[in-house]
C-alpha cells in the first residue's frame, strides 16, 4: 500500500496484535480487533499504527522466531467470523468457554491459546473439508502465492515428525524444488495440507479487510519485517543455498548484555540471493504491501554486517563481522608475529594453578575432559574436539568447572577463520594475551585492525546501500530502519541517503564520546527518523524512570520543569516527559500504548514493570504476552485519558 503522509510529521502509536483488547473479543487480540484498535487511535489525535510481526510462529511465542517469513499467524485468526463457523457451532462455543477462563489483567497464555485456536480452526475445516476442497477461491489462492505450498508441506512433515525441528527429520531434510512439488500432490497429505492453506486463506482475508478499514480511516499501519529466519524454518528447509546454518546471528557485547547475544538463526548468504535477483526478500515485501502502508526493519544493521557465531557457541562473545576485518597470517607474520605467537593470541591459555583454584576438586575432572597438557608444562590448551561453549555445556562438568572454561575459552584476543585468516574478538583488549604484548606489539595490532576495520566500513556501506535500495524500490510503502546497537558511521549516511528514517529511543541518544556522556538535545535528531521513549524490547518508560539508572541527568535534558527528577513518574510528571519528547523534530513520534496509559490513574498499572512486553536474552512465559488491561471501547469512552494523550503527544 502506498504510504499516505509522505513527509509530514505523525504521532503514532505501537502494540503487538496479540495484546489488543476489545469489547466481545477473545483472549488475544485478533486481526479485526486491528479495526477498533485503530479507531481509539484516530480519536487520539494518531496518524500511525505500529504493529509486531504477525507471521506463524508455531510453538514460538516470539514474533521474532517464524516458522515462515510469509504465512501469518492462525492464533490471530476470528474463528466466529469464518464463513465455514456456522457448520462447527460447538468450536466457537469451546472458544468462548476458554476466553471465560481469562484471569482480570492477565499475560495471555500463549500455549494454551494457540491449542484452542488450531482445535478449533481444524473442527471448522473438518465440517466443511469437502466444500473447502472444491472452493476454487482456495484454488486460486494457492497458484497466487507460491510459498504456502512449500509452507503446507513443511508443516505437514513437522507434524508427523513429532513437531522436531526439520534438521532433526529422520529423512527429507535436503529438498529440491521437485521434491517439495511431489510432496504437495501426494495423496495421502492432501487434506492436512488443504488445512493449512485454508487458515492461511482466511487469515490473509481477515488482515487485509481490517488493513483496508486502517488505511480507510487515514492511518498508516507500520509492520514489521524481521531480518532473520528461524532455522526450523519453512524458508530455511526449503531454500538451502540462501542460508549458512554454519554460522548463527547474535550481537556482540554491550553495557546491556556482558556476553553479547546469540539468536541462533542461520545468516544469508547474500551472494547466492544476489544470483537469484534477491527473490526472497522481494517476495517478503510484496507479501508486506498486501497489508501495510510503512514497514521497519528489523535489525538494519544486518544488511550492512552481521555479528556472527560459530555454531557450538551459546553466547555472542565469540564472534565477528560477516563480512568483516579478516587479517590474513601473511600480514601478522609481516608485523613480527610468529606462529607460535599467534597461538597464543588466538587459543587461551590455561595455568594449572588457576584450574586448581577455580575448579578445586573439579580440576582433574576438569583437565581430563576439555583440556590438553602443552609438553611438561602446567599449561593448558583446549582440546580440539572443543569448538564453543556448547561442547563445555556437554561435558557434564560441575556448574563452577564449566562456566571456568567458558570464560577462559572467550578469552583470547583473535578469533581463528579459516586456515590462515583472523579477526580481532570484540574485547581483545581485555583480553590475557593482550595484556601480555608489548607496547609495540599492541601498536602494530591495533594499526592493523584499524586500517582493516575502515576497508571493512567502505564495504558495509556499499553492500547497505545496495540492499537497501532493493528493498525501498520494491514498494511504495515507506521504510523505517531499527538501527540500534554498535552502529557503524556508514549506516546514518546511506539511510539518509535513501531517506529511510532511522530510530531514536531518547533514553540512550548520548554523546558517547564526550566527558560525562550528556544527552543529545532534541534539537540534534534528524527529521529523517522516528522517536520513541520504548520499544518492546525496553522497560517502558515509567518502569524506566522509577527503577532504572539516568532519570535525573534525562529531565535536566529534556524536562528542566522537572529537574530535580521525581523518583517517581505519575501522570502529570509522565505527560511532561512526552510532551516535552514529542518536540524533537523527527517524522514520527511513536509511543507503545503502555506509556499512553500511564498518563491515567485509572488505566495504569499497579506495577509498571508487568508493562514489559520482552526481556532480550530470556525464554519465558513472561515475553510476548502482554495484554491491555482495559478494552478498547473503556478507553474511548475516557474523554478525559484521550485529552491528556492529545496534550502530550499531539504537537
């Protein structure tokens, strides 16, 4: 869909699908539920819906883990408002008898609600299979959208595999086109397959009526397009040449994750995309242009560099740049760096006295399992069927044993790749090896990696701006780029280049570089971005103010009426902090709805900390499962809430 406020500043305002609540609804938010949502949103003064991915992420609660990058959800799927609903009477009453459970305030159940879901889904394509089967419109649907055969039959086979990710499949773990092809004629998986691509029909149907009803009432609604792809994925099974599952994404380390991040999802291998036209990505996008009118992209730094990690690690300390600063053995021997010090600057060292005192009865254990004696030394290297973290995890060492040998194993200055090429590790600095080099020796290494580094940069920034462009040029939705993180100087230049605007949580717009590390004014944000005080994956902002570090350094920035900083944020200290943040000059200035809430007494939570939508680097019942408090309809009939929103937010 063509975006519909190009260059004219919006307010608008964020929430995942699952967590809209509306009068009659069910107990998680549903695609139409996109309609009244939407409504409330106008009424506020809003021109801008930001939604998280809607995509199928089977068991995964994360919106961020699919099983496709181009089917939706069936867990969002209305199933009362299914033509086929009035042949199965007793699945929409099983459905409502299990939103009668609903606890008052509730994180949804996120397990539960999908069994419910597809139960009842399946009891209304059983009593109907045979109309469904002979519907030409399903027919049509299928030949329009070349990926939900492909899906179909992926989540066929997961199913009679026991729900086992695909590279644990006993057989058909490397299909070719023709194999997937022979696999959707067969016989006996026709009607399990129909099933899938019956959901995916209505579920598309049911999107886009309420995308249209969004773009009808002049909003946009922004989508989200994750990056990467789950492995067990109907993608990552069925276009093998553009994944590399020998390598994982992650983050590197930051002030948030001592030990970076590893996501466990197979990066691209872009050349092979670049052959094929990038027909992936171009498809995802056509996929997106059904529904959205803007789009983010998640993790945009991925399409300049990807921090990748061999696949027996477990954290993101232990990896590099794709493609990134390789220093070949040639260029250090050139430097005066021996083999044997190379060695000792890529494989960590381990004294025997240290083992005895970190693993005390455990270290002969210890040494027997993970460690190989260097001649008669008390010095320790890793054996060689050692490759990660994962390998110390399997040995079944005791927990203080084991988290020694990881945190030795990550400490080493280079990263081997390949049989003679390097990479500096993120923190080779502090690195043991490191410590232990001259002044020369770190002059020269330093030097080297520096000039490596900005040959690296010029490549990013090629690569960004090229694939980048691809994706702009292949719609006429508008952009958006979520460029957080250790963000290389290339990565402003293309996206406003290209007019893509980029994110800007106020909480963290520091000068990094200067003494004291002050807040940016508003004033420096560009107008080619979006600003938010939280994403999904922060505390909101009250959660922030009250329990969190900067609060008194942040209102002297941006809030002087409220320097010294309350130690708390109630509802008029909150609506000056945005209304203050909805100054800054940027194109948007998104809000999550939580922080929208706290501008009211009534609908606040009594603890702002269950606001929390997401707490990167955890796996719980607790991510992704935030629901409102209070319908949609309660909210609009607040004249007194939506007033104080339009204050705060509408400038």
């Amino acid at each position: 869909m063509r975006y519909p406020a190009p260059g004219r500043r919006l307010f608008g305002i964020s929430v995942p699908l699952g967590s809209i609540r509306a009068s009659g609804g069910w107990r998680v938010g549903e695609y139409p539920d996109l309609v009244p949502f939407c409504r409330l949103c106008s009424g506020l003064g809003a021109g801008l819906v930001q939604i998280l991915p809607v995509n199928d992420t089977g068991s995964q609660s994360s919106p961020y883990s699919a099983l496709s990058a181009f089917a939706l959800h069936p867990l969002y799927v209305r199933v009362r408002d299914l033509p086929e609903a009035a042949e199965a009477p007793s699945a929409v009453a099983a459905l409502d008898a299990f939103a009668a459970e609903a606890v008052p305030g509730e994180r949804f159940p996120y397990a539960d609600c999908l069994a419910a879901k597809l139960a009842a889904l399946r009891a209304v394509y059983d009593a109907s299979r045979s109309a469904i089967a002979a519907d030409p419109a399903l027919a049509a649907f299928a030949e329009s959208r070349p990926w939900v055969k492909t899906y179909a039959v992926f989540k066929r086979l997961k199913s009679s595999y026991g729900e086992r990710a695909w590279p644990r499949w006993p057989e058909r773990r490397d299909p070719t086109k023709a194999d997937i092809e022979a696999l959707w004629l067969d016989p006996a998986g026709a009607d399990e397959q129909l099933f899938h691509v019956w959901t995916q029909m209505r579920a598309s149907e049911q999107f886009r009526e309420a995308s249209r009803a969004v773009a009808d009432a002049g909003l946009a609604l922004l989508g989200d397009i994750p990056i990467l792809m789950n492995e067990d994925s109907a993608d990552a099974w069925s276009d093998r040449d553009f994944f590399d599952s020998s390598l994982k994404a992650g983050a590197p380390p930051d002030m948030y994750s001592e030990a970076g991040q590893n996501w466990g999802f197979p990066i691209y291998d872009w050349d092979a995309m670049e052959r094929a036209g990038y027909s992936f990505w171009r498809a995802r996008i056509a996929e997106a242009d059904r529904y959205y009118s803007a789009f983010r992209i998640d993790h945009v730094l991925g399409f300049f560099r990807i921090w990748a990690l061999g696949d027996r690690e477990e954290t993101g300390s232990l990896g590099r740049f794709v493609p990134g600063a390789l220093v070949g053995a040639d260029e250090l021997s050139a430097a005066g760096f021996s083999a044997e010090r190379l060695r000792w600057l890529s494989e960590p060292h381990i004294g025997l006295a240290e083992l005895r005192a970190a693993c005390s009865q455990d270290s002969p254990a210890a040494a027997e399992a993970a460690l190989d004696r260097i001649g008669d030394e008390d010095l320790f290297l890793f054996k060689r069927s050692v490759r990660g973290e994962a390998d110390i995890s399997g040995l079944g060492l005791p927990g203080p044993a084991a988290d020694f040998l990881k945190e030795r194993w990550r400490d080493r200055a280079l990263l081997v790749v390949g049989a003679d090429s390097y990479a500096p590790t993120w923190r080779h600095r502090e690195s043991r090896a490191w410590a232990s080099l001259s002044d020369a020796e770190r002059e020269a290494l330093g030097s080297l990696f520096a000039r490596k580094g900005e040959e690296a940069e010029r490549g990013w920034e090629e690569k960004g701006r090229a694939l980048l462009s691809m994706l702009k040029g292949a719609s006429s939705m508008l952009p958006c780029a979520e460029d957080l993180g250790a963000v290389p100087d290339c990565v402003p230049r293309v996206l406003e280049g290209l007019g893509i605007p980029g994110l800007r949580v106020p909480r963290w717009m520091r000068r990094w570089d200067e003494p004291g590390q002050p807040f940016k004014p508003l004033s420096e944000y560009s107008v080619l971005s979006a600003c938010t005080p939280s994403v999904h994956d922060t505390s909101t902002l009250r959660a922030w103010w009250d329990y969190e570090d900067g609060r008194e350094e942040f209102a002297a920035a941006y809030c002087p009426g409220l320097s010294p900083a309350p130690p708390s944020l109630d509802t008029a200290a909150a609506s000056a902090v945005l209304r203050a943040l909805a100054g800054a000059p940027s194109l948007l200035y998104v809000l999550q709805l939580q922080d929208l809430l706290d501008l009211s007494e009534d609908f606040r939570s009594a603890d702002p900390r269950a606001d929390r939508v997401n707490v990167p680097g955890t796996v719980d019942a607790f991510n992704w499962t935030w629901r409102m408090g209070y319908p949609v309809e309660e909210l609009e009939a607040s004249l007194e809430w939506k007033a104080r929103v339009r204050y705060a937010c509408c400038r």
